[in-house]
C-alpha cells in the first residue's frame, strides 16, 4: 500500500488549488459549438504537474483542480482530461510504470493511454467520419515509440544534459527538410490528395523537434533536459485534448441536442487548424514553466519525486 508523507498531501493541494486559480483568473480559448465554455489555461500546466509529482499524484491534483469547479455534466467529464496529461506526462519521465511493476517502462504506460484514447476516437460515429482527426495525438504517439526512455533518462539527469551541448547538422537538415515537406504537402497540384494537406500539419511539429535535438541535443544517444520536458508536455496535452474530445462527442444527444452540430465530423476537420495552434501554445508554455520550476525546486532540494538518477548523483 502506498503511503502519502505530508509534503505529498501538501503538494497536491498546492497544486489542485493552482489549477483553481487559473481556471477561474485567467481566461481561456472559447469552444466552438458550446456558448459560454472555454478551454482553460489549466491544460497549459497539467503535465507540469505529473512531471514534478509523479504520474498519480499528479494526475490527482490535476482531476481535483478541475472538479472542485465543474457545474455541469461536460466539466465534470473534462476535469478527467488535465488528469489524463499529467498521469501521461508523468509516466514518460519516470523510469518504471511503478515499484510494483518495475518491469513495465513508464514510456510503455503513456504510449498505452494514448494508443487507447486515438482507438476510442475511431470508435465513435464522429471518428469514423473524421478519421484524419487524431493526426496531432498519432504523432505524439510515434514520438513516444521513437524516444521510449530515453525521455526519462534526460528528465532524471537535468544538471547533465544541461551542460552537455553537441551540435548535430544531421538532425536540423532533417528537420528542415520536413518542414519543406510539410510546406508543400497542402499546395493546390497535391490538393486532391486529401490526407496530404492534413498531414503536413504534424509535420511541422516533427521537424522543429528535430531542429531542437539537433542544436540542443547533447551527446549521441542524449536528449536535452528542455527537449524531454517538451515532448512530455506535447504528450499529455494531446493526451488532454483528446479526452476533451471524447467527452464532447458523448454528450452529444444526452446534453447537446443533436440539432446543434448537424455535421460534427466536418466541425472537427475545420477546427484542426486552430486546435494544432492552441496545442502548441500550450506545449510552450508548458515547456518553459516546467524547465523554470523543476530545476528550481530541485535546486532548493524540495522536488518531491525520487528519481533514480537524481538520487544516484546528489545523495
């Protein structure tokens, strides 16, 4: 049975009363199809929470922050979505999924969730009709299988992926190269070809990932602790994103009238766009709020996960 110290009882308190404060100070991105309904900045943050807290203490503070002020049946079901973020942010920088399961990557816990969430947007009537959709939650799930531990690895050694700096021309090359790619993937000549223009939108984030590893990369086979941080933020955000999603569509009919979106599917095609750009802002906030606080808190020796790597180095 676990046992929660109370620095743990007060960290997640700490954190779920942040969530509070953000939803309710700082406004948010309207939802489109839903008067009155934002997506809040909470998003921004929650995988912040897991990555410092651990997936389950995170994934709590962030499911109480959002439910203390759910007054409807769609913020009840959303509270679960920063839960979601931060419980997957968490488990792709922790080594092991846990101390009981020890054989189980932590990786292999969030490709898990997110593979289950992109199964169970295909298996609803809007997916079927949308089924380039999940393209931003596909690429964050190949990002996962493409880097597997290796995330964790540069989160739990910040102090020295920091000061390890390798510059890799093969990695920007590629990186500038897909984002060609992806510039011309929509041009009018290719139009007809209608994944393609889709496509190119997840491409762009691939390739500034690449730029990033290439400049800030560190030693073969390394990953820059800001670039970990940053694609375990992408991760849950999407991860975010798609349980918002999910509960959207499963209220159509029960709380939406069916009437107000007469074509869902086409709804979220058009939306695509916007979401790719509102998911980035989020992932770069995230970023640069979550490199400034964990290196901090681990600074002032008060970062309440233990990592291995971190405990092997520093005592």
């Amino acid at each position: 049975m676990v046992k929660l110290s109370a620095r743990d009882v007060a960290f997640v308190g700490v954190f779920a009363a942040l969530s509070v404060v953000v939803i309710k100070v700082i406004p948010g991105f309207p939802i489109i199809g839903l008067s009155d309904s934002q997506i809040k900045f909470d998003a921004a943050i929650a995988p912040i929470y897991g990555m410092v807290l651990g997936p389950y203490l995170g994934c709590l503070a962030a499911f109480i922050g959002g439910i203390v002020l759910a007054n409807s049946w769609f913020s009840v079901l959303t509270s679960f979505a920063p839960a979601a973020s931060a419980l997957v942010a968490g488990l792709l920088t922790q080594k092991k999924l846990a101390s009981s399961l020890s054989k189980i990557p932590g990786w292999a816990g969030a490709a898990i969730i997110l593979g289950l969430l992109i199964l169970g947007w295909y298996a609803t009537w809007v997916g079927q009709n949308a089924l380039l959709y999940p393209v931003l939650h596909i690429a964050g799930l190949l990002i996962i299988l493409m880097f597997r531990g290796r995330i964790a690895t540069a989160f739990e050694n910040s102090e020295e992926s920091r000061k390890v700096w390798s510059f890799k021309p093969n990695y920007i090359l590629l990186g500038i190269g897909v984002i060609v790619l992806a510039y011309i993937l929509p041009k009018p000549y290719l139009s007809e070809i209608e994944i393609l223009s889709y496509l190119s939108l997840p491409l762009y984030f691939v390739g500034a990932i690449l730029i990033l590893h290439g400049i800030f990369g560190g030693e073969e086979g390394k990953l820059n602790f800001a670039v970990a941080v940053a694609l375990a933020s992408y991760c849950g955000i999407i991860a975010d994103h798609m349980v918002g999603n999910l509960a959207y569509i499963s209220l159509i009919g029960v709380v939406f009238p069916p009437e107000w979106l007469p074509d869902t599917p086409a709804l979220f095609m058009s939306l695509l766009p916007v979401s790719v750009v509102e998911r980035l802002v989020f992932t770069a906030i995230a970023t640069v709020f979550g490199v400034g606080l964990i290196l901090a808190l681990r600074r002032a020796g008060l970062f309440p996960r233990k990592l291995s790597a971190v405990d092997k180095n520093d005592g």
